[in-house]
C-alpha cells in the first residue's frame, strides 16, 4: 500500500510540474505568435487531477513528526 | 481506529504536553529532519502570492529582486542558526517562561496582548488572500476583488466570502490544530511546486526565459524600494521568530543548534522562489493586459489564470494553513491575559478579530510595512533574551532578575522594550522611514536600555539597603 502510494504521490507531483515546464518550453520555442503543442487548459487539467491524487496519496506515506 | 485518527491523537497528546515550565528532556528532542519540513511549509504561505506582487508595485529592480532576497535571506537564516537555534538549544525553555523568568509574569501577559493583537491582522491577511481565490468560482462581476489601493471592504459579496472563509478557518482552529498541521506537512512539496508551476506558465505566455529582463521595471517606473530594503525586508519580516526569539519555543526541541539552518528550507523557497515566482504574475499582467502596478491584481484571479483551481486550491490552503495555527496561537495569547476565559472563548475572540482584520483589504495590501511593524513591536524582546544570555555575567547584571526576586512585573524590562519601540513608531509615521529598518536597530537599543537600567536599578538597590 505504501509503496503504490508513493508511486502515486510523485507521479502526482511530477503532473504538478511536468506540464506547466513543457508548455513553457514549446510556448518560447513556437515564437511569438506560435501555439505550443501542449494547450493551457490541457496543463490546468493535468495539474487538477494531479493534485487530488497528491492529496488522496500523501497522508499513506508522508510522515508526520 | 484509522493510522490517521491515531497521528491525530497523538499530535494532540503531544501538543498538551510541551514542556511549556520546564527544560525539555533529552528523550524528547528531535533530529533536523523534523525542523527542515516545518520551516518549508511555514513560509510557503498564501501571502507569498501577496508579498512578490507588491515588490512590482514597489519598483523593486532586478538586482534588488535576485541578490537583494538572496543576501536578506542569507541574514535571516544565519540569525536564525547563531542567535535563536543556539539559546534555544541552551535554554531548552519556551520564550514565555524566559520572558516570565526575565520581566515576571505581568510583563508577559502584556507580550501576549500586543502579540495575540498582530497575530489576528496577520491572520487577518491570510484570510483576505484566501477570500480572494472564492471569486473566480462565481461568474465575473459578482465579487469585486480588492486592488493595493483598496482599503474598504469593496461589497456585501467580498464581507460574505471572507466571513465564510474566517469562520471556516475559527471553526477548525477550535478543535486544536493537529488536523491543519497534517494539512499543511502533506501540502508543502505540492504549494511549493504549485508556485513554480505559475512562474513556468508565466514565461512561457510571455515567451522568455530570460527572468531577469522581466523583473527591470520599465523606464520611469517609481522605485520606492531599494536594494537595502529589500535586503532588510527579507531578513527581517520574521524579526518577531528570530531575532525576537519566538521561535525558541520551536528550537527547543532540537538536539543541535545546527537545526537552525532548517530555516534555509523556508527562506529560499517560500521568501525567496515564491516570492519571484508571484511577482512574475504580476508582470504579466502588466505586459500582456496593461494593469497598472499602483493598483495590481488580486492573487486569486492572477494564479487562476496561470494555473486554473490547482492554483485556486494552493491559494485556500496556502492561506489556511497558515492562518489557522496563527488563529489558534492568538487564542492561546487571549486565554493567556482574559482571567476566566476558556480556550473556546478565547479562539472565538481571536478568529472573530481576525474576520475582522480580513474584511478590510488594508493589512493584507500594505503587508510590507506591516510585517516590519510586526517585528519592530516584538523583536525588542530578544534583544533583552540575547543581553540576558550572552552579557548578563559580563556586564555585572543578574540573569533572570525576575525569577531571581520572585517580581511578577519588572519595570526595566517595560521601559527599555517600549522606549525604544516609541522612538521607532515616531520615526515611522512621521520621518516616513521603511518599516524594515526599524527591528534590528529597536533590538540593539532595546538591549542596551536593558543593561543600563538593569545597573541603574541595581546601584539604587544597594543605595537603598545601605
């Protein structure tokens, strides 16, 4: 259990951080003007479902002192 | 019952028996570890989204923005590990019982009462942020959302989102904080990552990379910053946790002085990427819809726009998870001083004043003056902890003169905290000197008052006996 939990947890952040970074990259290489392959509303949704799985996954591994 | 109702039993169980009279025993200290998360989730705060935003407003400069943070946070942190994480780790006492050992147990109930007071406008902050991610979820128009010039409430909409919120945050803070604090431990990675998300977006709508080129203010911009304040600003908008010693009751607990470099944790990512990260929303704003800097965009529909309700849900929780211990602290500083009253009244109070302090967008908007407010008010204090602990021997003072004569109320303490605060309101409000300058130069003062009077009260001591 905590072992999927914590693949889920960084999975999760990784979909908190991954997509915005990609969209920057393809958004300064498509120039001004240009579409970046990966759209805005597709990060926001990624970064939606990524942080409810963060908070469904955190509290089975993260430790509490 | 669950693994998560157990960790709550026991962070209650432990939050009722903190040592708060005694030294803390060598069975319960504890490992860097525990110091390095908490300072990171401390100050990744909702008003993070607050503080980057009014650098813009304020001029502040690139150089200023990158080296000025950077050093200022240096500063804090070596406060921190030099000053407050080493009496900590000598005294071992919460600084309530120094201060009662020090200034006797009047003096501190007057400690509590200024520093519940700025706890609920802090709280009070917190709570205007967090109101202002509520307006995005209803169609445009129905909350009007608050700009740095707002002062007022700006509607019926804007008092109801803020006492929903407020309540919300009372509410929770009545059933201790252990729910919040877990709330707080497992959002940290994700706020902070959350912040960075919203910087990332933001350059990329802009097209650049090129950090440095976006924070130059264009000509003509007024600057009402400098590279000094902002050095000050840094170290100094947590005067009252390190030079103040509040933090001692959190240091207490480590088993080295060492802990003090946890506060890197804080400092460099919340006071320090956070803050560059939430100025970058700003100065989108700015480019891409012409906003003015003098009246800015309020946090929730700038992170709304980056991000979508990830950003939203950081803002809330960001806010909450701050402001809700701080609701609590405020209680427990209110309990302190109201004889009688119990600890739900007492919460109630302090969450009611902070509603208050929340409906009026004037704290939170003028946050950078406020927080070296904050710290010139109660930073004084550790001056007179630091004079006590390091010089009392040398200078031919005596160390917890209070406890020493068994005085529930000494004078010399009273007088040298509020003459040297006095001088520095004075200058403030009329000489119109920055707010940030004013803790350390208050801390030096107040502990050298100490030293004289302390001599001066001795000398007529023994005048008097002989």
């Amino acid at each position: 259990m905590k072992a999927a939990a914590t693949s889920v947890g960084l999975l999760a952040l990784a979909g908190t951080i991954v997509p915005p970074a990609v969209f920057m990259l393809q958004s300064i290489a498509a120039g001004q003007g240009g579409t970046p392959g990966l759209s805005l509303d597709t990060v926001k949704a990624i970064m939606l479902v990524s942080t409810i799985a963060w908070f469904a996954a955190a509290p089975f591994w993260m430790k509490v002192e | 019952m669950s693994s998560l109702e157990r960790e709550i039993e026991e962070l209650e169980e432990s939050a009722s028996s903190e040592y708060e009279r005694q030294r803390v025993p060598a069975k319960a200290l504890k490992g860097p570890s525990a110091f390095w998360g908490m300072y990171a989730g401390e100050h990744t705060a909702g008003t993070e989204f607050m503080i980057g935003p009014l650098f813009v407003k304020w001029g502040a400069d690139a150089f200023s923005l990158i080296v000025g943070l950077l050093l200022g946070n240096l500063l804090a942190v070596l406060t921190w590990r030099y000053l407050t994480a080493t009496i900590a780790c000598e005294e071992r006492l919460t600084l309530y019982y120094k201060m009662e050992k020090i200034a006797g147990r009047g003096l501190v109930t007057l400690y509590n009462l200024a520093n519940g007071l700025l706890f609920c406008f802090l709280a009070g902050s917190m709570i205007t942020v967090s109101a202002t991610a509520v307006g995005p979820f209803f169609p445009p128009g129905t909350i009007e959302m608050p700009t740095f010039q707002s002062t007022m409430p700006t509607g019926p909409a804007w008092i109801a989102s803020c006492i929903a919120i407020g309540v919300a945050m009372t509410l929770v803070a009545l059933k201790g904080y252990g729910v919040v604090a877990q709330v707080g431990h497992y959002s940290a990675p994700w706020m902070f990552l959350v912040f960075v998300a919203c910087a990332l977006v933001t350059l990329g709508r802009l097209g650049t990379a090129d950090v440095w080129a976006l924070l130059t203010p264009p000509e003509g911009t007024p600057k009402t910053i400098s590279f000094l304040g902002i050095v000050f600003f840094s170290w100094f908008c947590n005067a009252a946790m390190h030079i103040g010693m509040a933090d001692l009751s959190v240091l207490r607990f480590a088993k080295k002085p060492s802990a003090g470099w946890a506060s890197a944790s804080g400092m460099f990512l919340g006071h320090y990427v956070a803050w560059i990260c939430a100025a970058l929303l700003l100065i989108y704003w700015v480019r891409q819809h012409g906003v003015d800097p003098q009246v800015g965009k309020d946090p929730g529909t700038m992170v709304n726009d980056a991000v979508g309700w990830a950003g939203l849900i950081c803002v809330i929780i960001a806010g909450w998870t701050t402001a809700n211990p701080t609701i609590y602290r405020a209680g427990l500083a209110f309990q302190g001083m109201i004889p009688g009253i119990s600890r739900t009244g007492a919460t109630l109070l302090a969450g009611g004043l902070c509603i208050a302090a929340g409906i009026f967008p004037a704290f939170a908007m003028n946050l950078l003056d406020f927080v070296g407010i904050y710290g010139t008010i109660l930073a004084p204090i550790g001056g007179i902890i630091v004079v006590d602990h390091f010089f009392a021997d040398a200078v031919g003072i005596p160390r917890d003169p209070a406890e020493r004569s068994g005085s529930a109320f000494n004078p010399v303490v009273l007088v040298a905290w509020l003459v040297p605060v006095a001088v520095a309101m004075w200058l403030y409000k009329t000489q119109g000197v920055f707010a940030s300058y004013l803790p350390l130069p208050c801390a030096i003062a107040c502990g050298l008052l100490y030293i004289i009077l302390s001599k001066l009260a001795a000398r007529d001591a023994i005048a008097v006996r002989a």
